[in-house]
C-alpha cells in the first residue's frame, strides 16, 4: 500500500497556509543557527519569528539535532537585521553543522502533526485502512502462537528454558512475519505455555496440537503435550531436511493428567524454528474481534487446506478445527508521531488531509492572520466538503474509499460486543458445526 510520511504531510500542510520554508545551515551552537541566506530573508529586526526545526543531518552521524524544533527568541534577541544568525530561547542537544537543512515555520509543527493527525481521525470511514487478520485459528487455546508479539527479549504468554530465544524474521512461514528461533543450550531448550481448561472433565478428551517447525538435523526438534510433568505425547521429531514441516499430535488426555502443556522443544546443542500453530482440547465458539478492525469484521473466510496458510480462503460456514480465520474489515489509518511514521495514503487522498488538518488547525488550534483566506477555517471546510452544488475533495473521484459491505454471515456467524471488547461467536445448530477430525 502507498503510504506519506509525516514529515511530508507537515511540509504540504504548511505550504498550504503559506508558512514553509527549506534552507541549509552553514554552522551554529547549541542556541544558534548559522545561515548565509538568512540575510536574504528580512531587512526588520526580529523579522525571523515563530520556529526553526532541525530536518536532515548532513554527515549522516547523528551528531545534528535532527527532529528537534526550538522557538526564535522575540526582537533582535532572535535575529538582527541582515545578520547570518537565529537564536534560539531553548538550547539543542548538539551543534547544527555545515549542511544540515533546516526548516522556519510560524506556527509550531508540533500543532501542525497535532491537526493531521485529528484530521485522519475525522476522516474515518471516508478513508480507512482495509484489514486483513488471520491471527485466529479455529478451537485454539494458545495465545500469542504465531509468535507476533516478542517484548523484553522473550514471547509474549510464553515461558522459556535452557535455551536462547529470538524473533526470526527471515526462516518464517504461513501468513505472519516471524518465526520464534530456538538454539538450545546447557538441556533441552523450549517454549512452553499452559492454557486455562474450562470443561468439566477432561480426562478421557481428544487434545490436539500442529505447529510448522524448521530444522537443518534431524532429531533436532518436536512438540509434545505434557500432562503432569512426568508423561507427554510427542510428534515425530523434524527430518532434518532443511525446509518447514507441519508436525502434529493427536492424543487421548489420560487420568491422570493436571494439565495440557504445549511445548516447543529443541534437543541441546541444536537449533530449531517454530512458526503458526495451535492446541485445542475442546471446542472455541467465541474469538475476540482483532483490535486493528475498528468496523466489521464484515467478510470472515476460512483457511481450505492446513497444509497451504498462504492458499485458498472461502467463506466461513462450517468451522474446522486449526483452520486459519480471515477477518476482513475496517481500521483506522496510522497517526505518525515521528517526522519518518506514515500514513497509508497518496495522491489526492493525502491533499484530502491537509485540506481537513487545515480547517482543524484554524478552527481552533492556532489564530491565523484575519482576510487570508488560507487561514479561514471556512475555506478549508469548503475545499474539503465542496460549496453549494459542487464537489469538494472529498468527493473526487478515486478519494473518497467505498466502504465495506454488511457483514455476510449468512447465518454462521454473528457479531457481539460488551464492556470488556467485540467477539464474533459461531453459530451451532442453524446448520453450522465445529468439524474435528477425519473432517480435515
């Protein structure tokens, strides 16, 4: 998807209201900017007001304050007329140096990003980020086992042992973008995670575990079921053959189990890889809503063969156990608070913005100058809305995104929502059931 940066949705913004401009320094101190143009710019003193920010760092060695905006002191305390220098009533962290560009704004860019940003807020649904999740897999009792979510060096709902664990982000399989890396060290290494049982009884129950797994040797690594500590069920050790492999378990939980522990193991000494999977031990009918979709989902598509992730998806009617469900809906677009984060727009549709981020601004963010017109609130509304009896931008052709159909359920699926978050829940009985093996 085509995407802006921030730093050039400011610029646009500020070319709009007529208050950019781009120079390169010629030296300076923490408090000053050195620029031969600069007595070009004015013949008053104190004729450089408002802000100065600190873009692009010439020698790329992160010595210039890059990013950092600082206001021009007032008269000529900030700058004297046909000087070379601006002072600053706020030091920076370092010198501006001979070639780094700067920018002069009137009006604090951090207002500017500020109205951007509520401007792609007030946008939604008109535009919107399409989404489409596949972090859900049909009776998965397991949290976080696409291996996604990696903060503080370890997986999140994960527990690790004898081993050092990385996100892998090249070796990786099926729909997401990572992989867990395991290299085994004084003892079996692996990662294992217990879900709360809440059936009655389940002793005498089917318990069932797939995970993709990677190896370069054989006998390196497995998955196993540990039910007490003392007794597991195992899957085939990987082959060794250098490529992933879906290994699978399929067991009878015994009496004497406490637990249904999930285990990614690597023998000491080897290395292995673990991608999307799953354990089940009982039937899911309700799957929290991804927060990314903010509306929907309105279209839900199952996986087709567990063997292809990256396959055929049709619509969801009768679930099967380890399927991947595809959610598809609508989310927010992102809100930069970096000069290089982006927003998943181009074109027209970034113009779209600014005009809104502009009325925003005027409307009550910041005073503009009384007759200018690109000042005047009322004349960005009228860009972004249209006056009487003609369009505005928002109404262009190709801006304006068409939103999502309602949800077709078709009477398998249904949509809740209370205090805590928003579930889609299966719909057993109207035709719709939870197939299990053989039905794979």
């Amino acid at each position: 998807m085509a995407t802006t940066t921030s730093l050039v949705l400011i610029q646009r913004l500020s070319e709009a209201i007529g208050d950019y401009l781009s120079l390169t320094a010629s030296g300076g101190t923490t408090t000053t900017v050195v620029d031969t143009d600069l007595d070009n710019l004015t013949e008053d003193n104190g004729g450089v007001q408002g802000y100065v920010k600190i873009v692009t760092d010439a020698g790329g060695s992160g010595a210039a304050p890059e990013g950092q905006i600082r206001r021009i002191k007032n008269g000529t305390s900030g700058y004297t007329a046909s000087s070379t220098t601006i002072t600053v009533n706020f030091a920076f962290t370092a010198s501006p140096a001979s070639g780094d560009t700067y920018e002069l704004h009137r009006f604090d860019p951090v207002v500017k990003r500020n109205a951007i940003n509520r401007a792609i807020e007030t946008l939604y649904p008109q535009l919107y980020l399409p989404i489409r999740d596949q972090s859900v897999v049909v009776n998965n009792r397991l949290l976080n086992s696409d291996f996604e979510t990696f903060t503080s060096n370890a997986f999140t709902s994960w527990t690790a042992t004898n081993h050092t664990q990385a996100q892998e982000s090249t070796i990786i399989r099926t729909t997401g973008s990572k992989s867990a890396k395991i290299v085994a060290s004084g003892g079996a290494g692996q990662l294992h995670q217990t879900p709360h049982i809440s059936m009655n009884e389940m002793t005498g129950k089917q318990a069932r575990a797939e995970f993709w797994v990677y190896a370069t040797a054989g006998t390196a690594a497995r998955i196993r079921l540990d039910w007490d500590g003392s007794a597991f069920a195992n899957s085939d050790y990987h082959s060794g053959k250098d490529q992933w492999e879906l290994l699978k378990i399929d067991s009878t939980v015994p009496d004497s189990a406490t637990q249904i522990k999930t285990i990614c193991e690597v023998v000491n000494g080897s290395t292995g890889y673990f991608a999307r999977g799953w354990q089940s031990s009982e039937s899911v009918f309700r799957y929290t809503i991804p927060s990314t979709i903010i509306d929907g989902p309105h279209f839900i598509d199952q996986q087709v063969s567990d063997l292809e992730p990256d396959g055929l998806y049709t619509p969801l009617r009768t679930p099967f156990e380890g399927r991947i469900l595809q959610m598809r809906g609508m989310g927010r677009l992102s809100t930069p608070s970096t000069d290089s984060g982006t927003v998943e727009v181009d074109g027209t549709r970034a113009e779209l913005i600014v005009a809104k981020a502009a009325e925003i601004m005027f409307r009550g963010m910041v005073k503009g100058d009384p007759g200018d017109p690109r000042h005047d609130p009322t004349e960005w509304h009228r860009v972004v809305y249209g006056r009487p009896g003609e369009k505005g931008l928002i109404d262009q052709p190709g801006v304006r995104m068409r939103p999502m159909g309602s949800q077709k359920a078709n009477g398998f699926w249904q949509s809740e929502e209370d205090g805590d978050g928003r579930y889609i829940r299966i719909r057993v009985g109207g035709g719709a059931v939870v197939g299990r093996w053989p039905f794979r």
